[in-house]
C-alpha cells in the first residue's frame, strides 16, 4: 500500500494539476494499492504522515510524496520514527535541491516509473537542528544558519518569488534577495564548535550551511564533496570575508568553487554547535523556523529508506 501525499500548492500551484493530468491517470493504469491524502495549509502534511503512521500497522510502510523540498521536510516532522518508513518522492517544487542531487528525473511520471518498477530502496542520512528554545527539526538536504537562512526568510514571503516561479525565473528573484540581505546583514561572531574539536571563533559570520546533500537555495553547490549515507555533514562556513568578495563568490557556488576564496571554509563533522553574539535566521530544506543564538546540528546516520 503506497500512500500518496500531494501538495497541490507546489510549483506555485501546478502541483495538482501535475497530480490531476499525469500522476492520477498513470496510476489507474497500474495494479497497486494506493490512498492519496491532500494538504490544504502548512502544517497538513505533518499532521497527515503522523495519522497514517500511528494508524497503519503494515511495516515498512510505504509514502509517496509528490512536493517540493519543503513538503518532504514536513512529512520528516510528522513521523514518530523514520527507520521503517520508506519514501518515494515525485518532486514538483520550484528548487527541488534534494532531487538534484540524487539525480532525479525533472518528469513527474519517470518518477512514478522509477518509485514502481525501476527504482529500489537505500538508506539515507537526516540531519536534526535543535534550537535554543528546545525547537528540535529534521531535515533531508540542509540546515542554514545566518544569511542564507534571511534569504529564504524574505523569499519565501516575497510576491517576486511567486511570479518568477511562474516564468521559470525563480533563481533570479533568490540572486535578487540575495544581494539585498547581504548588503544589509549586521556583524555577528560567533563560535563553531565541530564535535569534539577546538572552538572555531568568527569574528563576522555571514553563514554556516550543513548539508546531508550537495544542493541547497535552489541549485547552490554549498557542499560540492557531500554524501547522503557517510554519516557526517558537509559544512560551508562563511566568516570575516569582505562583502564585496561575497559578490565574486556566490556565483561559483553554483559549480561548487566557493572554496577557494579565504573566509569560506569547509568542515565536516556528525555533530557541531553554534552560539552566536545575536539571534541569526535557521532554515531546513528553505522552511524557515525562527531565530537563535545557540543551535545543535547533528546528522542521523541511515536514518530513512528512500527509493532511488
């Protein structure tokens, strides 16, 4: 029995259309079991994964969610346990980082293809941030603290956005935002500590990146060397850089070259801390969760099955 959440909001609505034309007809096509569940707000998708996981005995039990990367960090935060659950994905979103990286195809019915005959389960990572305020969330790509969660702060409430979503020139309206924040980010120092190392002092953090995957911010290569089941986290830490320097260096990211400008440093660790001089911005997967001076990143290794 597979069971099918869909957010009919994703691709700035063209999700239920994909859902409606493509998906849906393929599936009466096949001879399998299948409930699909549609979320209505933020916060359903959660509420849906968590019913269906208290509720069914059958063991491993087997999702479908046909999102973005933020429907599948939601479905993360609704399930008791993630180790006998089995995820297939059907990205529809407008960044769709995490499908980047694992190689999927941009066409909704491979993916069906690929979830039902062609693909096979393996094991992932997951990575857990908790908060200074006891605030605990997984996620499946990344875990942002500082600019690049302001980023995803102003994006995600910005009506640009939405409209060059629609044109097919979203990474615009985030480069757009994105020279807007930096401009006016305020000077923060912080301490990074990476398990059991010596403090790292910054004296001007612009952001530190974890990434499970090798995408983040839609088709950013913050982690160019990450690997979704080493059971370590792949971090970008950007600190004491010029602005302007930021300016030259954002562009490679998209290649992965960021790393050769001084004041952008790569670490990994399966476990690191951050306290800040002031609250900085935390994304996971691009969704938002508030502000914090002191966070706890850690990685879960082989924590979900996902069908590749």
């Amino acid at each position: 029995m597979y069971h099918i959440i869909i957010n009919p909001a994703s691709r700035t609505g063209k999700g239920i259309t994909l859902w409606k034309d493509v998906i849906a007809p393929a599936l009466q096509k096949e001879d399998v079991s299948y409930r699909t569940y549609l979320s209505e707000k933020p916060g359903d998708i959660a509420t849906i994964a968590s019913d269906v996981y208290r509720t069914e005995k059958e063991r491993p039990l087997y999702f479908i969610v046909l999102g973005g990367d933020g429907s599948v960090n939601e479905f993360l935060q609704g399930l008791p346990d993630t180790k006998d659950v089995i995820l297939g994905y059907i990205p529809t979103g407008s960044s769709n980082d995490l499908a980047r990286d694992l190689g999927f195809s941009k066409k909704p019915a491979d993916n069906l293809e690929r979830i039902l005959h062609t693909g096979s389960p393996r094991w992932m990572d997951l990575g857990t941030a908790v908060l200074a305020d006891g605030t605990v969330r997984r996620f499946a790509n990344s875990c942002g603290i500082g600019f690049d969660a302001a980023v995803c702060e102003q994006t995600n409430r910005s009506k640009m956005k939405k409209f060059m979503n629609k044109i097919g020139l979203g990474k615009l309206s985030y480069l757009g935002i994105a020279l807007m924040q930096l401009f006016a980010a305020k000077k923060v120092s912080a301490t990074l500590t990476l398990h059991d190392k010596e403090p790292i002092e910054i004296k001007n953090m612009l952001f530190t990146a974890g990434m499970i995957h090798r995408f983040s911010g839609g088709g950013f290569m913050f982690g160019p060397t990450a690997d979704d089941n080493d059971g370590v986290l792949d971090l970008c830490e950007v600190g004491d850089i010029p602005k302007l320097l930021v300016l030259c260096a954002l562009p490679t990211a998209f290649w992965g070259k960021h790393f050769i400008f001084s004041g952008i440093n790569a670490h990994t660790a399966d476990s690191y801390n951050i306290c800040s001089s002031a609250p900085m911005w935390v994304q996971t997967d691009g969704e938002v969760i508030g502000k914090t001076d002191r966070i706890t990143i850690r990685c879960e290794k082989h924590a979900i099955q996902i069908i590749v």
